[in-house]
C-alpha cells in the first residue's frame, strides 16, 4: 500500500487536475518534499519543503500563469537560483529557466567522492582528472598533481562557463538569477 505523503490539496477554483503542466509540476515538488521514498533515491531533497500557500494546488497554478516562462518549451521550475541553498519551493523563490540553466551548479557530490567538484583520482597514473560537463558532453582539462590544482582549473573553467550561459539568457531570466549567475564563485 502506498503511503500517502501528499500534503497538498486541489482547494476549489478554475484550476483542476486536467491543467496537467501545472498539475504535474505541483504533484512533483510536493513529492520531492515529502516522499520518503524519493528522499532515497534523491537525498539532496531531504530538508526541501513546500510553502504553505503552495499546498493549495489552485495557488500554484495561478502563480504558474503569472511566469514569463512558464508555457515556454525546455523550460524547468527552479527553486535554488535566485537565493544560492534555498530549500523551499515558493513564490518568492522560484522561476522558469531553461535546463541547461537549472542544471549548471549541480555537483554531484554523491558520485565524486571526497574529491572537489569536477576533480576525480586516477589510480592508475596517480593523478588528479579535471572534466567539465557542458551540454551533457564531458570536456577533459587535464590531469595535475594535486586536487587544489585541477580543482583550481575547474574553478576557472566552470565559472567562465556559467557566464556565458547567464548572459546566453541575459533577456529570459529573472534579473537576479542573471546577477547570481554572473557573479558565482565556486568554493572548494
């Protein structure tokens, strides 16, 4: 038997479950909050929560038709962008921005290991591996002798290419995930 983690509730109004984009992105961010068995398989989600206002799927939808991007293909909501960390899905944090945008500062921290970001050890030659991801194509940067090092060429190489993307957008995205992006710094 399914357990029943959804918090949420249709609430009377013009929106029904048949407003499937909306309803789809609603079901999905409480499942991610909520869902131990998501917390599983996706443990970044853990301490994510839905705003109270949101728990109202009416809320939600209404909010969705008010977003420059939403009806736009290749578009995903976005909780994190416009305030670096946050955990909650609302209004006031949220926005429509192209994937490529919405996966830039994944880190992928699960499959590295101990190693920096972007940096993994190569056994075999006794070296640190820099590689970059960019439109899901891995781009090599070389191999160095100390995480620092090939973290420092990440570093480099990940932030310039995060303002290329922000200025890429420069006229779709919300004015402060552009400004966030633009001045991004990786940390070690």
């Amino acid at each position: 038997m399914r357990k029943n983690w959804h918090i949420g509730y249709i609430g009377e109004g013009k929106y029904s479950t048949n407003n499937l984009k909306e309803y789809r992105l609603w079901f999905r961010i409480h499942q991610r909050c909520n869902s131990n068995d998501f917390h599983i398989k996706h443990p970044t989600y853990k301490d994510c929560k839905v705003c109270e206002e949101w728990h109202n799927f009416q809320n939600f939808a209404e909010w969705c038709q008010t977003q420059p991007n939403f009806r736009m293909d290749g578009f995903e909501l976005d909780k994190d962008l416009k305030l670096f960390g946050n955990k909650i899905y609302g209004p006031e944090y949220c926005s429509f921005v192209p994937q490529e945008i919405n996966c830039l500062l994944n880190d992928s921290k699960a499959m590295r290991g101990l190693c920096p970001q972007g940096v993994c050890y190569r056994k075999s030659r006794k070296k640190f591996r820099v590689r970059l991801s960019i439109n899901n194509k891995s781009k090599e940067l070389g191999s160095y002798n100390t995480p620092e090092e090939a973290f420092k060429v990440y570093k480099n190489e990940k932030e310039t290419h995060i303002k290329f993307m922000a200025n890429k957008h420069k006229n779709i995205l919300d004015i402060e995930i552009y400004n966030n992006l633009i001045n991004y710094k990786m940390e070690i």
